[in-house]
C-alpha cells in the first residue's frame, strides 16, 4: 500500500515539475531553465520557436507522468505505465526536434 502511494505521488510530482516547467520555457521563454549546451547556437529569431516546441515536449511528457501516477494510484498495476510508455517518448522527441531543427 505504501509502495503504491508513494509511486502515485512521486510519479504525479514529477509531472507537475515537468508541466510548470514545459510553460515557463514555452510562454515565459526561460531558456534558463535548460542546459546551455541546448540553447547555445539559438538564434534570437529562432528563440520563441524553440522555446515553444521545447515547451510543449516537456508539457506532454509531464502530462504522461501524472495520468501515470492516477492510474498507479488507482489500480496498482504496471499497465499504469504504459501511458508514460506513450507520451514520454512523444516528449523527448519534440524536445530533440527543437534541438536538431533551431540550434545549429
């Protein structure tokens, strides 16, 4: 029981970091926020593109996490995890599409 819990909550805490991120770097633009090795080459042209793109990788692999972590809550099953399964690769892949398409 107590494993489940803390899975649930650990899983939907990382999610909401990842969603509060993900809008910090799409509508406040914090590149900050992210390694400078991935915003090093950035144009100021290219700048809201990217951070919009890496925004919302982060935000859909945050959603994952917590739909993830209700599920876990819920039924106590790895089946939970299949819903990162999906979303978290999605993620990761806009996040290294912004990064292959805005930092040369």
């Amino acid at each position: 029981m107590l494993a489940r819990i803390l899975g649930a909550a650990l899983s939907g805490s990382v999610g909401i970091l990842s969603i509060v991120f993900g809008w910090l770097i799409w509508k406040k633009e914090k590149l900050s926020l992210l390694n400078d090795g991935h915003t090093d080459r950035l144009s100021p042209e290219n700048r809201q593109a990217y951070c919009r793109l890496a925004g919302i990788g982060l935000i859909v692999a945050g959603v994952s996490l917590v739909i993830t972590g209700v599920i876990l809550g819920i039924t106590d099953s790895a089946y939970s995890f299949l819903c990162f399964a999906a979303g978290g690769p999605a993620g990761l892949a806009l996040l290294i599409t912004a990064g292959a398409k805005y930092n040369r």
